[in-house]
C-alpha cells in the first residue's frame, strides 16, 4: 500500500480559553490522497478550521495539538520543529488558502512581489523565475499573465480568489489546503473558481483539502468527505456511499437541508441549534443534544467509528451509537432520484 | 460617482409589478443592479426615469404623511445581520424602535409576538440580549422580527441567508416560508442563488447589469429557462447530488459596467449564443402571458439565417422533473 498524501491519525486539538479548556478536534482520523479533491464538512464551530491550521502548523497561541499525530507523506508534521517545517513544506510542499482569502492579499503590494516574498522566504529560486512561474500560475486559473503587476484592488472578488488560489500553486506543492475558497462568491464565479481548480488537480496531481459547510459542492467535486460535528468525525466514506445511504444522522439531516434547483418545492430539513462548545473534555457524542434518535448511552459514551453497514466501501465509517437502526430506517425513507 | 464622475447607471428601464401576496425573487450575479434595485424601491435611492408605484400611486408625488405611511407597511431585511443591527441595542430596544418611530402602543405585546413570530423562544429568555450574544442566524431572525413588529404588507429582503451558515440558512428559509403565507407578505427578495429563490418565491425575474432579461414563474423560469443568462444562472448552482452531471458555467469574466454605452444586447460580451442580431438591444417577449424574455433567440425576424436557431425547451437539467 503506498503512503497517503496526508493522514489525520487520532488527532486531538484543544483551545486554552476563560471557560476552560475547549476541545475543537477530537480523536480525528481521516488520509487525503494525491490527485484528490477531499471534502471537509460542517457548520461554523465544528472544528474544521481548526483541523486546517494544525496541519499547517498556524494554531492561535492558546490552541496545541494534544494527542495524534498529522503525516505528510509518511513525515509526523507535529513532532517537526518551526523551523523546518516553514524551511520543507509550509508553501513548498503544503500550500493554505485561507478563509476569507480575497481579503487576505496585501493591498499596498503589487500581487508579483507578494509572490516574490513568498518565494523568497521559503525557497532560494531567482527572482526570475519566480515572476515565468508565477505569470503561469496566473494563466492555470484563467487570469491574464500581464496582470501580476497590478494591485489586489483592480480585481474583483472571483479574480482576488483565483489570484490567491495562483499564489497556493507557485511553489508547485503536492496539497492545497483550501478553506472555505468560495463563501463569499456568486454562483457563477464559485463555479469558474472550481472549474480552474479541478483542471490544476487533473494536470499536476495535486492533493486538495477542502473545507466548505457547502455540502452541494463537496457533492459535485470531491470524491471523499469527512463530515465534522463539534469536534468529532461524523462520518467519513466515498461521496456517493455517503449521499446513498447516510449512517450518520446529522449527515442525513444536513443533506436534506440544501435547496435543489432540480426540485424547488421540496421542503428543507430543519436541524435546530448550533454545534456546542466542548469544555469538559467530551467522552459523550457531541450530536447527542441536536439528535431526534439519540438515548442516554449516546449522553454518556463517545462513540468510536465503525464500518457503515452494507457499505459499498470498506472506508465508509461512521461514528454514532444508533447507525443500525437509523440505516435500516433509513432505506424505507431514502429519497429516489 | 467615483473619481472620473462617471455616471453609472445601476439600474435601467426595469419594469416589475409586485402583486400582493406573492413573493417574487430577483436574481443575478454580483454587480448587477439588484441591491441598487430594492434600494429604489425602499425610497433610499431616487430615481433618474420612470415611476415606483404603490398601492396605484406614484412615490414622486407622495406627501410626507405618505412616505411615513409607506415605511411603516413596507419592510426592508438586510443582508448582513452582523452590520445591520445597533450592537449597543438589546433584543427588545431593537425591535421597539420601529414603534416608537411610528408612534405605536401597547409595544410590549406587539415585540413578543414579533419575536414569537421568529420562533426565538423562549421569548423572555432573548429580549434583554444584545446582538453579540446571539448567533447569526437568531440575529437574522431579530432583523426579521424587526421588520414585521409594524406588520407590513411588504417585505424587501435582500440577500437574507447568504451571510448564514447551511442549517442556520435552511432554517431562516423555511419560517420565512411559512411567514409569507401565514401573514399574507408580499415579497421581493433578492439573491444570487436561483436555488434560495426556486425554494422560497413564486416567480422570478432574472437582472443582468441592471435590466430584467427574464421573468416568469419559478417553476417554469428552473424548468425552461429562456435566456442564456438565465440557462447560466441555473447551470452555475451546484447541485447536492454526486451522480448529477452538471455542466459548468460557460460564461467566463463578470458583468462588465463599461460596456454599457453599446447600443447592442448588454450580455451579448458573454453570451455562448451571440449572432449578429445582438448589434440591436432585443425587445421583450411574451413567450407565455407569464413569461417574458429579452433575447434575439426569440424575436421574430432573424437578421441573417445564422440568428435563426430553436432553442429546445428543457434540455437543460432544470427540466428534469
């Protein structure tokens, strides 16, 4: 078997903060391969930000990685000193799109000597080839060469964000970890973003991680997803095991509550509340309060994953106390389409 | 506006009719003249051409009693519930502004239905909050109740859920859903996603650089989209389903505000369908009593023989069903 691009082994995140020690990502396990477009899945507090800045190694000052561990091609990133990581992979080898990334450009420099900084702090490439390879970076996403030269404020949104997505592939890395890269985008520039994304995966390989609470896109472009509830897997699987047959019941209710062009008049599942905060360390399931099927054992034991029933997939897992008796209620109720 | 003082024009020859009780959607990209649209009809923006109509009577020639009467029975919801409520405001002090504006009693009562009518519940546990302690979703749900504390006949809302998270932005939508019909609400809500619009509205009308190129029922307009833009607009939403097969968009840059002096069609930069007959800007045309489009594909006498060309009604996937 050949190592993953990335594997998340067991991997525990816990927050410093004045109402104690708040737990963000909780004995997590998920691999992203390369030339995939792997989904990460859940509403604001579920932790998947977090997940995303312990992989690249920029959690706020009060957060720390408290058990597991983060692998880069078989390399244990978290027991990497700063130095070299930031020297080895950070943009090299593992490139970040932040949230809210059109707004995280420099405004008083000029898109090409931000590329230049970049270039410059993490690798010893001339200043030459910086600009050929950034002005190609620029063409992969569907921008005009000649533009580099300008100022993040001559771009619209869509074109700021496929700037930054030119930024994340200049050093050539193996993953993109890409964090909510279309929130802020209409329909249509969300979809040329895409479009250009995926052309980059199929002609150099590139493993990307994508974060979204937008569950129609991980849908149309990721082959795997990981649904993220309060910290704890959900469920992770094949999409199309997923979107056949939901084992987790947060994954169905989340599912049902996006609205379909195809089938305007379908009425929208409702799931009341938020993701709670988790202060007293968890050992229960964090679904458990927002549940409709959940019993005292899901309030008192945290459940560990388990091979989804009946699965087409041997990597569809799920992690809920109840998967049986929601699957098999499950396909008498499952939409046809 | 802006440095050069160019006059741009947001928005152009629109013609819409707000019929009451229903809720009618405006879509389209970013840029296109939708906000400047609601922003018009609300009074907060004066207009260049043309007429706002209320209840059979132009605003232009409205007294001061008139427009006081007005933005009590016409409500606007914001976009952005993170900038749109006073953060030094409570739940209650928010939502009895209104009231006070337009002198009414019994305030009491009428906030707890408001906030009730939002389903914020318990009631008492929300009206002494102040807006950082709420999520956005509950905020969204105060601007809501805000607007509807002076129980209007109209609601102009603009982007509402585009700020929320998914299970926030379908809970929002369906109380609004059901708000509409329980309160009998007339509507205009704007928004980029025709999916939001599909669930929420009865009919559509689809801008493009502030011109309605499009208008019809929801159904018909997801089902047999006239307009190239419209077909894009459709094509564009992603669709939660790993065995659909969507083709993406095939309009590629944004809507230009430039071109707007060209006397041609003003999608015609963009348009995978162009023919020559895009130099003239097109008329509308009824292709139903309901459904009106601007598009050459439509207009009766082809310039040249490569204008003729029969679009097929649903053939694209908003026809599936």
């Amino acid at each position: 078997m050949t190592t993953p691009l990335l594997e998340i082994d067991d991997l525990t995140v816990t927050y410093r903060t004045d109402a104690g020690e708040l737990t963000a990502v909780s004995d997590v396990s998920f691999c992203v391969e390369a030339n995939e477009i792997f989904g990460l899945v859940g509403e604001s507090g579920s932790g998947k930000s977090t997940l995303a800045k312990a992989i690249i190694g920029c959690l706020d000052r009060n957060g720390r990685i408290d058990s597991g561990e983060i692998r880069y091609c078989g390399t244990a990133l978290t027991s990497l000193s700063e130095e070299r990581f930031r020297r080895e992979f950070r943009w090299n080898e593992i490139a970040w799109i932040p949230q809210g990334s059109m707004n995280s450009l420099d405004p008083l420099e000029r898109l090409c000597d931000q590329a230049l900084e970049i270039a410059q702090t993490h690798t010893d490439h001339s200043a030459a080839t910086v600009d050929d390879r950034f002005r190609r970076a620029f063409d992969a996403v569907g921008l005009q060469p000649d533009r580099v030269t300008e100022y993040p404020h001559q771009f619209s949104g869509g074109m700021k964000q496929r700037a930054m997505i030119a930024l994340a592939l200049l050093l050539e890395p193996s993953l993109i970890i890409a964090d909510e890269p279309t929130t802020a985008l209409d329909v249509i520039m969300q979809d040329q973003v895409f479009r250009y994304l995926d052309e980059i995966r199929q002609r150099t390989g590139v493993g990307v991680l994508l974060i979204t609470h937008d569950l129609s896109v991980v849908m149309e472009e990721c082959a795997n997803l990981a649904v993220l509830h309060s910290g704890q897997l959900a469920e992770v699987g094949p999409v199309t095991a997923i979107y056949d047959a939901p084992h987790h019941p947060y994954t169905r209710k989340l599912l049902g509550a996006f609205p379909d062009v195809r089938d305007p008049d379908a009425e929208l599942e409702v799931l009341e509340g938020h993701p709670p905060k988790i202060t007293d360390g968890g050992g229960y399931c964090t679904f458990a309060t927002r549940c409709p099927i959940a019993t005292a054992e899901c309030e008192t034991v945290a459940p560990t994953p388990q091979q989804a029933l009946e699965s087409p997939s041997q990597y569809h897992l799920t992690t809920c106390h109840r998967s049986d008796r929601l699957f098999e209620h499950g396909r008498s109720v499952r939409r046809s389409r | 506006m802006g440095r050069d003082r160019k006059t741009v024009t947001a928005v152009d020859d629109v013609s819409l009719a707000l019929r009451p009780g229903i809720a009618h959607g405006i879509v389209g990209e970013s840029g296109c003249g939708k906000s400047s649209l609601l922003d018009v009809l609300a009074g907060l923006e004066s207009v260049d051409g043309g007429a706002v109509t209320y209840d059979g009577r132009p605003t232009a020639e409205f007294s001061r009693r008139d427009w006081m009467a007005f933005r009590r029975d016409v409500q606007i919801v914001f976009q952005n519930p993170f900038e749109s409520l006073d953060p030094k405001l409570t739940v209650r002090e928010a939502i009895a502004e209104p009231l006070a504006v337009h002198s009414i009693d019994d305030r009491h009562e009428r906030i707890e239905t408001a906030v009730e009518r939002v389903e914020l519940r318990p009631v008492e546990r929300y009206l002494e909050k102040l807006p950082h302690q709420l999520s956005g979703g509950e905020r969204q749900r105060v601007s809501i109740a805000r607007a509807l504390v002076l129980e209007p006949s109209v609601l102009l809302a603009d982007e509402p859920v585009s700020m929320l998270d998914v299970s926030t932005q379908a809970n929002i939508l369906s109380m609004l859903s059901s708000l509409i019909d329980e309160l009998d609400l007339s509507v205009l809500y704007v928004s980029h996603d025709i999916s939001t619009v599909g669930y929420l509205c009865d009919e559509v009308s689809v801008m493009y650089l502030g011109e309605v190129v499009e208008s019809a029922p929801t159904n018909r307009l997801l089902g047999e989209p006239a307009h190239p833009y419209s077909r894009a607009l459709i094509d564009a939403v992603p669709i939660p389903d790993p065995y659909a097969e969507r083709e993406r968009t095939a309009l590629v840059g944004t809507p230009d505000g430039g071109g707007r002096d060209r006397t041609g069609c003003l999608f015609g930069d963009r348009c995978p369908d162009r023919t020559p007959a895009c130099e003239r800007r097109p008329e509308p045309v009824a292709l139903e009593p309901t459904h009106r489009v601007s598009c050459h594909l439509y207009t009766e006498e082809p310039t040249d023989e490569t204008a003729v060309r029969t679009p097929v009604p649903g053939e694209h996937h908003g026809g599936g069903r």
